[in-house]
C-alpha cells in the first residue's frame, strides 16, 4: 500500500497558514490538520481540570490520562481531524483568550510534545494530509517531500490580528516558540519559505497548490 502523502505546513502566528492550509486541502482533496487545535484542546481541558499550566509535571500527567479519541469530520466541502476528549470537541472553548493565554505554556512542556507527535502522527491513518503547526517539518513527519514554512512582518502578522479581534504580542509569542527547549520553530530542512506580507490568501495557497501539483508530476 501507498504511504499518505504529508503535506507540512509551518510558520509564525498570523502567517495565514490556518487559512492556507484549509485552502490547499480542499483544492487537493486531502484531509486537514490543524495541530494548534489539539494544543489548544489540552490548554483547554488544563484550565477546566483547574490544573496550572505553568506545573509541567502536572501538564503531562494530564496529558498521560486524558481520554482522547481522533475523529475525521467533513464540514463545507472540507475534511478535518478533531482531537475529541472524553467525546467532546471544544471548538469555541479553545479559542477564548484565556485558552490563548495558556497555550504557548503547554506547548512548552516536553512530554506534552512528545504526546502530541505521536498523536499527530497516528492522523495519517485518515489518508493524505495537509497538516499545519510549528514543528511538522522538523519534528512530527521530518521525512515527507512537502515541507513549507509560511511567514510575513511583524506589522502584517499583528494588523491580521488584530483584524480578528485579537490582541497578542506576536513577538513574544515568537521569542517563546522558537526558544523553548523541546521541538522550537524553525525552518525545517528543505523547506519552501514563503514570506505573504503582501500577498492574498488565494496568491500564496495558488503557490503552494503548483509546487505540491509540480512534486507530485515528478513523482510519477
């Protein structure tokens, strides 16, 4: 059997790859991933159990016992991976600014990561995928064809932001993705960087379209 085709798609906060990435799997007919969503569902479940976020230990022991169960919806024309827990996808919870807030703590955490990778890995029994994060070219599927890694300027990245009722200091978030310890932000081997800052969603998921269309015609 043919293995899965990984599309991986990694970047800063607000370098589109969300919408991106949702664009390039529906085009493609892949499913979508966004690994953000599953950190954001343990953020979540954290401050719901009443545990600090800041207490590793206590992070990954939640994170050891929690019942999670992988779930492919379809929604619009799009196919997406959910990270339900205890049967439940907190699709408002995880994107309230306390959720937000807690996030890039969890993330942190070692054996959270390790978790996740594996979790993210087992997305692959889905089919093809277009997944998105910050580690996926480097860390979860370092070995696929597919590597991108979108970014645009600060001012661009804050002002789309903020468009979206979001106030976050984008270059904090960056410092603290790119320096933590275990799988940081970085571009991945043989990725392809594509900077958007004055580029439309549909310009930069047309590129991205043409050179996955272009790799895969090589393939053959």
């Amino acid at each position: 059997m043919k293995q899965p085709i990984v599309i991986a798609i990694d970047g800063t906060s607000a370098s589109g790859k969300s919408t991106n990435a949702k664009l390039v799997a529906k085009a493609l007919g892949y499913v979508y991933v966004d690994t953000g969503a599953m950190y954001r569902t343990l953020a979540w479940f954290c401050l719901k159990q009443k545990v600090d976020v800041d207490n590793a230990k206590a992070v990954a022991a939640l994170c050891r016992k929690w019942k999670t169960k992988l779930e492919c919806v379809e929604k619009d024309g799009l196919r997406a991976v959910h990270l339900l827990v205890d049967g439940y996808y907190p699709e408002k919870e995880m994107r309230t600014p306390e959720t937000a807030a807690a996030v890039s703590h969890v993330a942190a955490i070692p054996k959270v990561r390790e978790w996740m990778k594996n979790t993210q890995r087992d997305c692959i029994q889905f089919g093809n995928l277009v997944m998105e994060g910050r580690d996926i070219g480097t860390n979860v599927f370092p070995e696929t064809d597919f590597k991108f890694y979108l970014d645009a300027h600060l001012e661009e990245r804050s002002k789309r932001r903020a468009a979206e009722g979001v106030n976050e200091n984008l270059a904090a978030r960056d410092q603290r993705d790119s320096q933590r310890a275990s799988a940081p932000l970085m571009i991945a081997l043989g990725a392809k960087v594509i900077n958007n800052s004055s580029m439309t969603s549909e310009q930069t998921s047309g590129l991205l379209i043409a050179e996955i269309q272009k790799r895969l015609a090589e393939r053959k």
